[in-house]
C-alpha cells in the first residue's frame, strides 16, 4: 500500500503545501526586500551624511554609485552558488554579512569606513532576489508560478512598490527623528529578524538536492527543528549530490542564448525606464512645483501603490493565460504535475497578456512627460503616476507590470538554474540604467522634458518589438538550443 503513495509522491511537483508554499516564498520576499530598501531609504540622508562626515555630497553619492556597481556584478557570483550549494546556506552566509555591514556602517565615524561597507553592504545582500527566483522555480510548478513570481516581485529590484515608494520617506523619518545611523540600525534589526526567521523555518529546496521536496537533504542543510517542513522519512535516502564549484561565469553565458538575451535585453530597457522616472521625479517636481524635500518624498507614492494594486490581480492573470495555453494543446492544467517546459511553447503562454499593459505604460509615460513640460496641475502627473506603475508592475511580470510576465518567463526558459537566469538580467539592466542616468540630466537639458519622456516611451515600443520577436521565434531557437547543448 505504500509503493503507490510514495509513486505519488514522487510524481508531483512539490510536496510543499500550499500553504507551505506562501510561508516559504514570504520568507524569501522578506529577505529580497533589503536588496532595493539599502538603496532608496539611503537617499535623504545624504545631505546629513555630508554635513556629519564633513565631505562633499559628490562623495557621498560616491557611496550610491558603488554599491549600485557592486550590485550588478553580487547576484553572478550569489546566483550560481545558490544552484549548487543550496538555498540555505547562501541566504544565511548573505544575511550574516549584511546585518554585521549595517551595525558596523552605524557605528562608523569616517568617510572611508562608509564607502567601504557599502560596498560589503552590496556584495551582502543584492544577490538574494535572484535566490528567491529560484526558490520559486523549486516549489512551484509553471501553472502557479506567475501568483508567487508576483509577492516576490513587490519586493525585489524590479519592483516599483514597497521599498521605492516607502524607502525615501521611511529614511527621511529616521533621519529626521533619530539621526541617519538609525537608518542603518534599522536595517540590521529588520534583516537580522529575517535572519532568524530563514535559519529556523526556510527547508530546503533546491531541485538538484531534495528533488520536489520528498528526498531527504543532507545533515548541514536541514531545520534546526527535524519536524518542520518534512516531507521525507527516516527510511528515505538521500540522493547523492554531485558537487561542483560555483561557476559565476554562468550568468554570462546565459546572455549568449539568443532566446534569453532578446527578452533580457527588452527588460533592461524597460528598467531603463523605470530608473530614469525615479532619479528624475523628485527634481523635476520641485523644480516646477516648488515643493520641500518632505513633499518631494511624497510623490513617489502614486508609482508605488499603482504598483501594489497589479500585484492583487497580475498573478492570476498570467496563471489564466497558462492554463489557458495548455487546455489549447490539450494538455493537463494540473497545478501538482510538472510541465515538459523545455517542448511547451511557453513565450506565448506568459507573453500573450503583456501587449495592453505595456501599450498603456508607454502612453502614460509620453503624456507624463508632456503634463510636466507644460506644468499642468500637479493632480494630473500624480494620476499618470499611478497608471505608469499599474501597468509597469504588471509589465515586469510581464513589464514593470512588464517586469512580473517578464521574471515568470526567465525563470520558466532557464528552470534549470533560475537565480543564474535572474542575475544575469541584473547585469543586463543596471549596467543599463547606470550608463543612462549618468547623461539622464543632460538629455532633459537638451532635449526638453516632453521630448525626453517621449524617447522613454519610443525605448517601451522597442521593448514591444523585441517581445513580439520572442512571441513569433522564442520557442524555436529555445529548442534549438537545447538539441545543440544535448549534441
């Protein structure tokens, strides 16, 4: 009686409730959380940490640039790890290191000790939204993973909800209040709870080590507490575990697929975008609007909570879409049974609800742009706001709202090494971003604010064009690909 259940067993996808399901993926969300948070609740304390260190605010944003530089290169060397070592290990090793960055950077009197621990900072904890990708691709199958790929993207740097809206004003709070060392304090106490709370709870999950959960993981790798999240019995062996030593160069060569780097290429433009928005926001309205610094924070707000909103609804929609391309091939729905993605035409499948979201961002942007320009009343940017950070947030998914279909797509073409997937877009888009607003002030000088908007929105038609050649040819070259790697 027993051969059949443990058959069962073994054929599903993941033995991980539900339930267990959403407690694991909020686990690795809190902990992608930080990633964007150390950046955006950093920036109203520069003025303070200027006049405190007694050092020019261009050597302060030298502590942002650094860390933004650091950050595109972590997650290659995190993402690989996290595939070959284990979830585990490398969330608590990361988690170790950013908590013990906060407090040393709290207690820092100098301006050389700042700009070296941001960069520990970084190098800590911007590789963990990669991890929780892969994460998702461990316990969710492709019918449900678009609902989870959501929650994690409300908090991982393709996000345009919590952590940029909030971040700003939250940071300028505990400058305000307490000084900027409580904003540091702040993200040691809330990343070593998180800390805790994966040492304690977070199983393993990596595929290429517990299998779909059922196989029990090596010693090193289990809860402190043997009766949480076990789905394995004393009788199970584990599966032997070929080890290999973590390849940071695999995200690189992830980028010369031609079906990965047309989609990874589309995405960076649209962060493009997205960074471009946000490093000008507050400027501009100050400028036209004669705002204060606290007002100023303010504004963010209408991206964010449009961004929170697609997040109730953009996970259901992509797993509609899914369902509803395997039920056109008759194929099973079955959320608990995996999918053969390498042979399903899964670029058509996420990609089929991205084209009115992403139409829809690159009107408001250019209308956006064209309301600022003309300094129209200041309701009508703030309601076009909200509906670039509707759409966008749906876009990363699928783009901002683009970027969600977008992270579903990358994890489900690479489900083998989806954190190696996720970093190698990091590259991608903050070596993008980096370049582009280093001149984004420039551009404005020269071209206008209407006309420079209006060029944000023709880079979202070109991500268009590139998702459309996904559409028509991604499933082709994926395929082709495989059989060339199999030969």
């Amino acid at each position: 009686m027993d051969a059949p259940k443990a058959t069962e067993t073994m054929d599903r996808y993941s033995v991980f409730t539900i339930a267990k399901k959403w407690c694991i993926v909020s686990m690795v969300s809190y902990a992608a959380w930080f990633s964007t948070l150390s950046s955006f609740i950093y920036f109203p304390a520069v003025h303070l940490l200027s006049e405190d260190l007694s050092v020019s605010v261009d050597k302060i944003n030298l502590t942002i640039t650094s860390y933004m530089a650091v950050a595109t290169i972590a997650p290659t060397l995190v993402g690989d790890a996290a595939d070959v070592l284990g979830r585990r290990p490398v969330y608590m090793i990361t988690l170790s290191l950013y908590v013990v960055a906060n407090i040393a950077i709290a207690l820092s009197k100098s301006y050389n000790a700042l700009l070296g621990l941001r960069v520990l900072q970084a190098l800590a904890i911007s590789g963990t939204f990669s991890v929780a990708y892969g994460v998702i691709t461990d316990v969710a199958s492709p019918a449900e993973r678009g609902s989870f790929v959501s929650a994690v993207s409300f908090a991982t740097p393709t996000s345009i909800t919590i952590a940029p809206s909030l971040g700003p004003i939250l940071g300028g709070a505990l400058s305000y209040a307490a000084g900027w060392t409580w904003i540091f304090w702040f993200l040691s106490i809330a990343a070593g709870l998180c800390l805790i709370t994966i040492t304690l709870f977070l199983p393993e999950t990596s595929r290429s080590i517990v299998g779909n959960g059922s196989i029990r993981p090596p010693k090193h790798l289990r809860l402190p507490i043997s009766t949480l999240m076990r789905h394995w019995t004393d009788i199970d062996q584990s599966t032997e575990h070929k080890w290999r030593v973590p390849n940071p160069l695999k995200s690189l060569l992830i980028l010369t697929r031609r079906d990965n780097a047309i989609i990874i290429f589309g995405c960076g433009l649209l962060y493009v975008v997205y960074t471009c928005i946000n490093a000008s926001l507050s400027v501009l309205f100050i400028d036209i609007y004669n705002l204060n610094q606290w007002q100023a924070g303010i504004i963010y707000l209408p991206f964010g909570v449009g961004g929170m909103v697609s997040t109730f609804f953009s996970g259901p929609l992509l797993d509609r879409a899914y369902r509803r391309a395997r039920t056109k091939r008759d194929l099973s729905t079955d959320k608990a049974v995996g999918d053969d993605l390498d042979n399903f035409p899964i670029e058509k499948a996420r990609l089929s609800v991205i084209w009115v979201p992403l139409i829809i961002t690159t009107v408001s942007i250019i209308v956006f742009g064209w309301t600022l320009h003309y300094h129209r009343h200041i309701s009508i940017p703030l309601i076009l706001q909200f509906i670039a950070g509707l759409c966008m947030q749906l876009d990363f998914s699928t783009k901002l709202s683009d970027f969600k279909i977008y992270n579903t797509l990358l994890v489900d073409k690479n489900h083998r090494t989806p954190a190696a997937a996720q970093a190698s877009s990091n590259i991608v888009r903050c070596t993008l971003a980096a370049i582009t607003v280093s001149f984004l002030q420039n551009l404005i000088d020269a071209l206008g604010i209407g006309w420079t908007f209006t060029f944000m929105g023709g880079l979202c038609l070109v991500v268009l064009g590139l998702f459309l050649v996904d559409y028509q040819k991604g499933t082709r070259w994926r395929q082709e690909r495989i059989i060339s790697d199999s030969t």
